[in-house]
C-alpha cells in the first residue's frame, strides 16, 4: 500500500462518502453500531477487564466498518461476520492485532493519566457534577469544559497514529511497529484533510443539535424528541464509520487483493455507485 498525498478539501468528500453510504445502507450500518454498542456496555459491565477490553476491541471494530463498507460498494450483503472476518482465515495477523489493542489501551491510558495530571483532576469534577442542578449546568461549568478540552486535545493525535493501522495490518501485513509509523506518516502528510474531516463532523453534530432543538419546539413531545434524537444520532455515528473506508483508501493506494476497491470506492446520490 503506498502513500498518497491529498487536498485538504478531499476531507469534505470523505465525510459526504460516508453520509452517502450511510443513506444507502441505513440499516445495516446503525444495526452494526447497534450491535457494537450493546457488547461494549455489557463488556463495561465485567470488573477491571471489561473496559479494557472494549478498548483493546476498537481496531477490529474499525477495521470491521470498513469492510462492511467495502462489501456495500460491491453490492454484497452486509452482516456481522466482517468484525470476525479479519481473524477468521487460516493466515489472519491474528497476533498483530491483539499487539495492536494492546498498544491502543496503553495509549488510551496515557491520555486518561495525562489529562488526569493536566486538568481539572477527578475530584474536582466530582464536586462540579454533585453541584449540579442539571446537564445544562454541567456542560456550562469550565472546570468540565476544560477537562473535555483536554482529553479531545490528547486524544486527537493517539487516534490519527492509530487511524490507519488496522487496514495495513491487514491488508498490507505489517507488522504493528510499520503500521503505527506508516499511518503517523499518513496522517501527518494529509493533516489538512484530516482538519478539514474533524471540522466538517463537528458541523454535522452541530447541525443535529439544532434539528433536535426544532423539533423539541415543533413536537413538544420530550419522548418522541428524545428517540428521533437518539435515532439521527446513531445514523450520523454509522456514517462517520462509513467513511473511515474513504479515508484509508485515499491515503494509501487500494489493497491489491481487492479489485473492487478502485472501481467502487466512490458512491452517488442517484446510483449508490460509480
């Protein structure tokens, strides 16, 4: 898999991709998130390990959105097996991808650890939390806002070092150490589209926002309000991991393995394909 450089306006295509092809798969995308969503809270749920493990499971949970992707691109049916897919041949990384959770909880760590040091500090935002009225209150406190500023902060760069990786395990075979400098590379090469892709979803949050606010308005039903919301929300969570496809492929060259990937790695409007 080589490296491609990209404008920063491909970051906008890749969101649009990915909202695309969420509208084009509705339900089999929010059904995967669905599905991930009620292991990690049962996972949770385990003392100590539980946690651990859901983030240790988080690149195969990426890898799987992209080969769901993959296969509605090609038009085949999309369904669980393609979060066991990865490990499930005879000549799986199967090894490189328990190094990679591994050292994707290690990183997750650090950043807890770090931001613990370098923000407000637990106990402090225990004491905000207690003192609230309600979530407004809580959202407007900037002791919790600066807690949330900087955990995205040093959340940001773990995460586009680790964006990449899953696919050039697989597909490209690296080993863990490759793939973490490969995707860093990516990353950094293509920083201006990846600007531009963070930008462009915390536009599409925001905007969800607002039709949430309208329809509380409009409806004047909290509990009607309250599973739309729920529902649009897990419709944009499905298209951002849509789209993360459209991000590994414009970086690197198309998996050779894959011929379908060049000629249909693009959706539109009217066809679902190109």
């Amino acid at each position: 898999m080589k490296l491609r450089i990209v404008k920063p306006s491909q970051g906008l295509f890749w969101v649009r991709q990915g909202l695309l092809m969420a509208r084009k798969q509705p339900f089999n995308l929010v059904g995967l998130l669905g599905m991930v969503a009620c292991a990690a809270l049962l996972l949770i749920g385990l003392p100590i390990v539980g946690p651990l493990l859901v983030v240790g499971l988080m690149p195969i949970v990426w890898m799987g959105f992209m080969l769901a992707t993959r296969r509605a691109l090609a038009g085949e049916r999309v369904t669980p097996s393609v979060f066991i897919e990865p490990l499930r041949s005879a000549d799986s990384p199967r090894q490189a991808f328990a190094k990679l959770g591994g050292a994707y909880v290690l990183a997750t760590l650090v950043v807890m650890q770090l931001a613990q040091l370098l923000g407000p500090g637990a106990e402090v935002l225990s004491e905000a939390f207690e003192a609230a009225k309600d979530t407004g209150e809580v959202l407007a406190n900037p002791l919790v806002q600066q807690d949330v500023l900087w955990r995205m902060g040093l959340t940001l760069p773990v995460s586009l070092l680790f964006w990449h990786t899953p696919a050039l395990v697989l597909w490209a075979r690296m080993p863990v150490g490759k793939a973490l400098f490969f995707s860093a590379v990516a990353s950094w090469r293509n920083l201006g589209a990846f600007t531009v892709y963070g930008l462009a979803w915390g536009g599409v949050m925001v905007l969800l926002g607002l039709v949430t606010q309208l329809l509380g308005g409009l409806l004047g039903e909290p509990t009607v309000v309250s599973v739309l919301a729920l529902s649009m929300g897990m419709w944009v969570a499905a298209s951002f991991y849509a789209s993360l496809y459209f991000t590994v492929i414009d970086c690197f060259d198309a998996p050779d393995a894959d011929p379908n990937d060049q000629a249909d790695k693009r959706v539109t409007p009217s066809s679902g394909q190109a």
